[in-house]
C-alpha cells in the first residue's frame, strides 16, 4: 500500500458508496483527508469519526461553493471527484432543469475543481475524477445525458493532462461498471440484466474502486496521465 502520511486529499462527494471507500482507503495510509457531502449529513459525520477525516458540506451543483471549498483547502497533494448524479428515463419526457443540474454536478463541477486545484498544486500532484463505463458503453435506453456527462470527462482529463503536464500533476479517469452501493445494490433489480454483460459476474466493491484510485494517487503512477481506467469486470468488453 502507498504512504500517503502528511498529504493533503480532498474527495468531493465521500460519504457514502464509492467516495467513502476512497475517503477510508486514504485515511489508512496516512493522509490528511477532507471530503464533502450534500445531502447525507449523517452518514458523513459517521464516516469522519470513523476515518479521523474532516466532513465539510458542498453542494457539487454550485460552480462557485465547488471552486471555494476547492481553493480554500490550500495546496492539494491529491484532488478526487466522486460527486455524480443519475438521471434515468425517455430523453423525450424529462426535465431541462434537471438534465442541466446532472450536467452541472457530473461535467462542470470536475472540471471547475481540477483547475482550481491545479492553481496551488504542488509539483506531482494528482487529480482522479471517478467516471463509469457508461462513458464507454450504454447499452440500456434512458441514460442518454449520465452516458454524455461521463464521456465529456474523458476530453476533460486528456485536455487538462497536456495542461498541467509540465508540472507532473496527472489527471486520470476511473471508470467503474455496477458497483454495490446504496444506489446500485448488489441485490437490486437490475442485477441480472447488468450480470448479463458481464465477464466476472458480480457487483464490484468501493474498496476495489479505492485500491485503483490510491494507485494512480501514489508514486508508481507518475508516468499515466490523460487516460481512462476501467473497472467493471468486463461490462464493456
């Protein structure tokens, strides 16, 4: 396991699911963790006296509480974003308003966070914006604008890579498939149809997804930047 002790993580979005395993996995190495919450204030005041991490609220659809919380953490070591939303069904029967906010707080808000983090980001520093497959492959109607905000990621992380490469910070994508989370159970009634695309057919884990992230956190990685990793035992293969 990398030696995160002393370095400075700030995950956006770390209460629950895949960003308190990562928020968990680099408080065990060491690191001085920060994450943010909106709207599960329990669970984030749990996970911070479980993790000896500090809970601080950000709504991830505001641009400007988004590059605040972000400039306001002082130098980075290491930024995740994990904030992300889902919004499921005909492309010809839903809101604006919310297509716009699931834009907001999947493409906008990472984007926004990496630049402002590169501005007082030390020498090497890493950024990793949690993605999905999806970005790669939707093979279910009713995703069309969650499959179009993961992909958009995938420019961004290959743009921002020849940006901030002179000064070896990396950016990177995670992409995970169906993870077991409260928003995607292991049990749930999707599980067949999703197993069904899959090569290892079962759920991933949040720590499998944390092992990935604090590898491209860690020294080993220092040569990949501006490229996607895919975690999804085989969902889009």
């Amino acid at each position: 396991m990398p030696d995160f002790t002393g370095k400075s993580v700030l995950v956006l979005g770390g209460s629950r699911g895949i960003g308190a395993g990562i928020v968990r996995r680099f408080a065990s190495e060491g690191a001085n963790v920060t994450f943010t919450y909106a709207g599960s204030q329990a669970a984030a005041e749990a996970l911070a006296a479980e993790t000896g991490a500090t809970a601080v609220i950000t709504d991830s659809a505001d641009r400007d509480a988004v590059i605040e919380r972000v400039k306001d953490s002082g130098p980075l070591d290491v930024l995740v974003v994990n904030s992300g939303i889902a919004v499921f069904g005909d492309a010809l029967e839903q809101d604006p308003d919310a297509i716009d906010r699931l834009f907001a707080i999947n493409i906008h808000a990472p984007y926004h966070a990496s630049v402002e983090a590169a501005r007082q980001m030390p020498e090497g520093g890493r950024i990793i914006v949690i993605g999905s497959v999806n970005g790669d492959r939707m093979p279910n109607p009713g995703m069309a604008s969650y499959a179009l905000s993961k992909s958009a990621l995938q420019g961004m992380a290959r743009g921002l890579a020849r940006d901030f490469g002179p000064r070896g910070i990396t950016i990177n994508i995670v992409q995970p498939g169906p993870i077991d989370t409260d928003a995607n159970p292991a049990d749930g009634p999707m599980k067949e149809l999703m197993h069904g695309f899959m090569a290892i057919k079962r759920h991933g884990t949040s720590e499998e997804v944390a092992g990935m992230v604090s590898w491209l956190a860690g020294p080993e990685a220092s040569f990949v930047t501006g490229a996607m990793h895919t975690i999804d035992g085989g969902f889009g293969a």
